[in-house]
C-alpha cells in the first residue's frame, strides 16, 4: 500500500525559469535512463524475488519507492523551470511576456523551430512535464529490464544505475544555477547509493556468475580471439587469470587458422580451464537444483497468498 507524503524527498530549488533546461531534463523524466524506467525496473523485478528472496524483495521495493520521489523531484523541477511559461501560453495578447522575447522573425522562427524539436512540450503540454524523452519520444515498457532471475537482475539494475549516473553528470554541464545543480548532485549521488546496494545484493546470492544456472563450457570460456589487427593490447582481460572463474585465458593470436584447425572449434580442448566438461555439467545441476529448492520451498503447500496483516 503506497502513501504519498507531499514534501519531496529534496527540497528542489530554481533561481529562475529555463525553458530550453527543462526540455533537455525530460531526459530523466521520461528517457530511457530516467527515473521513471527505474522505478518500473525494481518494481517489476520485485514480484519474482517476493517469496524466495524477500530480503530482496524488499529492498527493490524499496528502492523502486524512492525512485518514483525521484521522479517527483524531476517533474517539481521542471515545472519550476518553466515557471510562468504555462500563464503566458494562455495570454493571448500582443503585450505578453512571451511575445515580449520575440524580437523580429528570425527570433519567432527560432521560438517555432525549438518547439518544433518537442512540440509535445510547448505546444500541446503547455510546459508541463510529459512522460517523454528530451526529443518528444514517448516512455516504452521496452525499457524495462526483468528476467525473473536476480542474479542477471541485479546486474542489469547496477548498469542502470551507472548509465543514470552519467546522464546526471552530462546534464549539469547544461545548467548555470546553482540550486538546479545542487537538485542534480543529489540525484546523481543516489544513483552511487543504489549502484552499492544492488551490488550488496548480489553477493548474498552464491554462486552468482555466470549468471542464471547453466555453466559455460570450459573448452570456449576462456578463449580471448585477437579479433582486430595492428597493435595488439594485452591486459587482464587477455591475459593471466580470469577474474571471476579464475582461468587462465588463452589468447588466440590468429583466429582464423585456429578456427581452421579445429573443425570450426569442435575440436577444441579445454585448457586453463576451471572445470571439466563433465564438472561444468554437475555444476550445473546442482546450481538448478539450489534455485529451484530456494523458489519451490518459499511457496507454500495449498492456498498461497502475498502478505501476512498484523
């Protein structure tokens, strides 16, 4: 049961209206980086994790919750921005302020053009904020990332955290007030909180790489194929250990001849690998068999329902 409380969560501030800063912060409204796709994110990822993973659980709705503040705090900011811009709209005379900044045609055309660009914004919102990117494209349930599996989930949460974050950085550069700037760090701050949770969370699933439950075959999970030729770069990603299954990499300086001499890569040996075949396969097995048991053994025999009232 949600229950609003009308004072943000931070208290949004503007010196004064910015029509074109507005447009571009639609981006975090309704893009597919905004808080309203993140909010829709955790709280879809939510209903999956509810009986299994309820710690989880409830920390997606958690943090789905404050996402929704932080969509509040995008659209006060907005409509702060456009201040007075929705009264003029509505001023139909010659001595309006709006047509007071329209100094000749070129200047009206300008106006026309950058309209033009959202007309949804201007012309058909009136200034206010809009379930759209800063171009006009409406918001899309595609933006949504789901799987039902935490351990791609929370991995995916992280990624949207960190594309967020830049959006925030970007979008400071394109504003000259101070209080909009403080309103923005805040956000992008939060951002660095949620990025550390998700990945909190994660840990507390083990195993969780690769993510999902099948394991990769130990003959190709190491391979690194010098794909591009010229200067080659070595580094961790191609040389000594994995980082995360612990192989040592095996770098294919020409991919082509040893594409050739292995029958496609048919026949192709594990080597540095950390399983066997057959060890990759009983590991397999026995990650489905625990993520089954987890999921099976939180629901209960009979009738089932979803909460439990004082």
């Amino acid at each position: 049961m949600f229950h609003h409380a009308k004072e943000l969560q931070f208290n949004a501030r503007v010196s004064g209206p910015d029509p074109k800063f507005a447009s571009l912060l639609l981006e975090q409204f309704g893009g597919m980086n905004g808080e309203l796709k993140a909010a829709m994110q955790y709280f879809t990822q939510a209903f999956a994790a509810r009986q299994p993973y309820p710690e989880v659980y409830d920390m997606l709705m958690d943090i789905a919750t404050e996402e929704f503040s932080h969509l509040e705090i995008v659209g006060a900011t907005i409509q702060m921005l456009m201040n007075g811009v929705n009264g003029e709209l509505k001023d139909i005379s010659e001595q309006s302020e709006i047509m007071q900044m329209v100094v000749g045609k070129s200047e009206k055309e300008n106006i026309i053009h950058e309209a033009m660009v959202n007309p949804m914004f201007m012309v058909v919102s009136g200034g206010g904020p809009t379930v759209t990117n800063s171009q006009g494209v409406p918001w899309s349930g595609y933006y949504v990332d789901a799987n039902g599996d935490l351990t791609v989930d929370l991995r995916s949460d992280i990624a949207a955290e960190t594309r967020a974050k830049i959006t925030y950085e970007y979008l400071m550069q394109f504003t000259d007030d101070p209080e909009v700037k403080n309103t923005l760090k805040f956000l992008m701050t939060r951002e660095v909180a949620h990025h550390q949770m998700f990945e909190a969370a994660l840990s507390t699933l083990q195993p969780n790489f690769p993510p999902g439950v099948a394991q990769g075959d130990p003959r190709y999970s190491n391979l690194y194929f010098n794909m591009s030729k010229g200067q080659e770069a070595r580094g961790p990603w191609n040389e000594g250990d994995s980082p995360l299954l612990g192989e040592q990499w095996q770098y294919i300086d020409d991919p082509q001849a040893h594409v050739a001499s292995t029958d496609g890569l048919r026949d192709q040996e594990p080597q540095g690998a950390a399983m066997t075949n057959e060890e990759a396969d009983k590991k397999s097995m026995e990650v489905s068999r625990q993520r089954t048991r987890e999921i099976k053994d939180s629901i209960p025999k009979g009738a089932n329902q979803w909460s439990q009232y004082p």
